[in-house]
C-alpha cells in the first residue's frame, strides 16, 4: 500500500508564494516521475509540473517561470515552489507518482487547497 500525503497549501495574496510538499510512505521501490496536478471548481484537473527519476521536468505553460518542481529521491517526496501566484491558479493540487514495472501502477494523494486571492 502506498500512500501520498500533501501539506503546505493554504490562502495567499496575489503575487504570493507557497511552497508545497508531497511525501511517500509504504511499500514501494521508487517512482519514475513525480508531479503535480491541479483540479479548479467546474475544470477537469490539469498537469501543473513533473520530474522524472533522471531529473527531467515538464511544466504546464500557464506556470512556467513561476512554479518550480523538484524532488528528493531518497525520500520519495516531491516538492512544487509557487512564486508570484495568481487567482487563476486556486484549485486543490494533487501529487501524483507513477510507479515502476510494467504496467506502471499510479498513485494519488488526496489533495490540498491552495487559494489566491485578497
């Protein structure tokens, strides 16, 4: 059983930061990529960032240059820095860990809230 948990969301002014943590526990040998996701009210949820295994990262085009992904393989965990936040981006954000083998298992975390606004 693998579980990801999120912490560090919350409420922040525009042009705010966040940073947002998502750890693993459980049985588990290691992840091949890492991300984030998030899901507004009324949307379908959405790619925000991933980083692969090797360090390779993807990112959503509305977050470029102002979202950071990294992660920490020893401790399973994946992290999203959030510099200059706008109201757009309130939603709850999901990690999410695509496991290795064939076929590759998906894990998702519950989600936390992150909203912007004055």
């Amino acid at each position: 059983q693998v579980q990801l948990v999120e912490s560090g969301g919350g409420l922040v002014q525009p042009g705010g930061s966040l940073r947002l943590s998502c750890a693993a526990s459980g049985s588990f040998r290691s992840f091949n990529v890492m991300g984030w996701y998030r899901q507004a009210p009324g949307k379908q949820r959405e790619l925000v960032a991933t980083m692969s295994s090797g360090g390779s990262t993807n990112y959503a085009d509305s977050v470029k240059g102002r979202f950071t992904i990294s992660r920490d393989n020893a401790k399973s965990a994946v992290y999203l820095e959030m510099n200059s936040l706008k109201p757009e981006d309130t939603a709850v954000y999901y990690c999410r860990a695509i496991g290795g083998g064939f076929p590759p298992t998906y894990y998702w975390g519950q989600g936390t809230q992150v909203t912007v606004s004055s």
